[in-house]
C-alpha cells in the first residue's frame, strides 16, 4: 500500500481500509510474539483476550473492504515480520502492545474521516477498544488516542 | 502526575492545524473569545476537497460543525465539573483522577483555545440555543452534597463517586460517536479520539475499585 502524509492519513476509504488490515496484522502478530513475555500472569491472560480481539477486528475490517472498497482494494496478507519500528530496544512488552494499539487507533481514525454512516460508526468504536487496550498497557489514558504523534511539524 | 512525554499530548496548535484553522477561527468568534473577527478566506484553499468543505461556510453563520463544537465544549466543561466536585468531596481521589481531569482540559482547549485556562475564573457561557449538552450533567454527583464527613471517605462512597464518573464517560463516548454524522472529516477525527480517550476513563474508573 502507498503511506500517505502521517499526519494527514490516507487519501482514500479504501487506502484507510486496508491500512487498518495492516494494523491488526501487525498487532496480531505483536501480541502473538510479546505477549508471552508479559511478566503477570493476568497480564498474560489480558493480552490473550485482546489477542482475539484483534483477530476478530481483522475479519470485521476484511468485510469492510469487500462491502465498501470493492475493487479499488483487496485485503493485504500479513507480512512475515513485523518491524518494531520505533520502539526503543528496551520496550517492555507493555510498551509495544500499547504502541501497537496506538498504531491501530490512528488507522481507524484515519477511517472516520473518511467515511460515513454505519461504517463510520463502527470505526469509531474500534477506535474506542483500542483506547482502552492502550490505557490499559500504559497505565494511563491518553487525551487524543490516534493521534499521538501524528502532528505536522 | 502524568508522564510529560512529547508523545502522550497533543499541542493545541497541533490540535488546531488537524482541525483546519478555519472552523476553529468561526468557532471562536462564536463564543466571544476571539476578537478579531475577520478570518481570512484564504485559509480554505489548503482545505482539501470533499467532506471539510463545511468550513468555507463558517463565515455564514454557525455552520453543523460550529453546532458540535459548541456541544461536546459543553459536554467537556460538564465533566470537568464532574471532577472537581468529586475530587473536593473526595480528596484522597483526587491525585487519580486529576489525569483524568486533564485530558478534558485538553479536549476542551483543542476544541476551543484557551476556553480551559478560563474555566477557573468565569462560569461556563451558556450553551448555544439549540444545543443543549447530551451528557455530563454534574450536578447528581454522590457524595458532592456530603457533609464532610470524617477523615476518610468510606470505600462504598469512593465506588459510588467512581461509577458515577465511569458512567458519565460512558454517555461521553457515545455522544461522540453521534456526533460524527454532523461533522467533517477532519473535526470527526478529533471527535472519534476524544470519545476513545472517555472509553478508556470509564474502563480505568471501573478498574480503580
């Protein structure tokens, strides 16, 4: 896929649609490879749920595409690997699966600017899960989840 | 306190340029807090095509956008309210949920700018006609008519003030979400954030007891 201005988001639904495809690849295979790691025990069971979450999220976006994109976009197959871009070395896994579900706010973000109704909606609220997911890593909210970091300079 | 990290806030300037400088201009003009009030049509032409073409309008008048600005501001003020009387009835609250606190300062300033800085010093103006707030009422907060009633709140009461906080960002959050319809693409960006921030307060606030 094309990434457009970081600030700015995707030009189209359907660049933000499939963008959001490679966020929850990205964060499946996050929690898949971090989670482990976590060093309690609840925090391992957490990350299992939110793990099915993601899952679940990424066949809820593969209907998006195939319903509003149509043919202007296709559903990305995950990648092998997943960069840790932006993550410092020492990152806790907490740090990484709270930065992996900043990642994902900010695609459904993205999406919400550019769509309407029902879809529209529905972004919204996984943009919502995933504020809590990342409050829930950080300890902490953020005031504007999906868009940490995203201003123009 | 919360961790300074230039990640973890937004600048208002940020904040204003992700909006589009137009509508925030009409916006101020509206609530009388900004005096100059001749915004320079140019600013539209760096506005992209498509759904923020609202803001070529913001000078006819308030615009749908001005509408929902104007509400979730009310919204926002409302909950900052909601705080500070639990954080008075409750101090020993107050150093958990003065985070909280600041991130609806934070939303409130992004959407109008300064309107938080003055929050202490004048009452909230009333609302436009027309928009009254969908949420946040403060004004049923348990334990904000308590007497002060000993040297610690008991733990039921603390769970009262807690739940009753969660539940107004859980009004919040929806709201947000209905809110996009009447917005542009740029506002309801900002709009879809602030409403996943008050999800996230109403799972902290429902974790903390």
């Amino acid at each position: 896929m094309s990434h457009a201005d970081a600030a700015a988001g995707p030009a189209t639904l359907a660049g933000a649609l499939t963008a959001i495809a490679d966020a929850e690849n990205a964060a499946i295979y996050g929690y898949a490879r971090r989670g482990p790691s976590l060093a309690a025990s609840a925090d391992r069971t957490v990350a299992r749920g939110y793990y099915d979450v993601h899952r679940a999220q990424l066949q809820a976006v593969t209907g998006w595409i195939e319903t509003y994109a149509g043919s202007a976009a296709s559903v990305p197959p995950p990648a092998a690997v997943y960069s840790a871009d932006g993550q410092a070395a020492t990152a806790t896994p907490a740090d990484t699966l709270a930065g992996l579900e900043e990642a994902t706010a900010a695609t459904y973000a993205d999406a919400v600017a550019l769509a309407t109704g029902a879809l529209q909606r529905a972004a919204a609220l996984a943009l919502q899960g995933a504020a809590i997911r990342e409050a829930h890593w950080r300890g902490q909210a953020v005031a504007f989840p999906g868009l940490v970091g995203r201003l123009p300079t | 306190m919360r961790d300074p990290s230039p990640q973890a806030t937004l600048s208002r300037r940020g904040l204003l340029r992700l909006l589009g400088g137009s509508i925030v201009v009409g916006l101020g003009s509206l609530a009388g807090c900004r005096p100059d009030a001749h915004p320079k049509p140019s600013a539209s032409p760096h506005v992209p095509p498509g759904k923020d073409s609202a803001a070529a309008t913001a000078s006819r008048g308030p615009s749908a956008s001005d509408v929902v600005v104007a509400r979730v501001a009310g919204d926002e003020r409302a909950l900052i309210a909601a705080y500070d009387d639990a954080m008075s009835a409750h101090p020993g609250l107050a150093s958990r949920l003065a985070a909280l606190r600041a991130d609806h300062a934070d939303h409130l300033d992004g959407l109008l700018p300064g309107a938080a800085a003055s929050l202490a010093a004048s009452p909230a103006p009333p609302p436009l006609p027309g928009t009254p707030t969908t949420c946040c009422t403060a004004s049923t907060m348990p334990g904000s008519a308590l007497t002060p009633s000993g040297p610690a709140s008991s733990s039921a009461a603390l769970a009262s003030v807690t739940a009753h906080l969660a539940s107004l960002e859980h009004s919040a959050a929806a709201a947000r979400v209905d809110d996009l319809a009447a917005s542009p693409g740029s506002l309801a960006r900002v709009l879809a954030s602030i409403g996943g921030c008050e999800a996230s307060h109403e799972a902290l606030l429902r974790a903390m007891t």
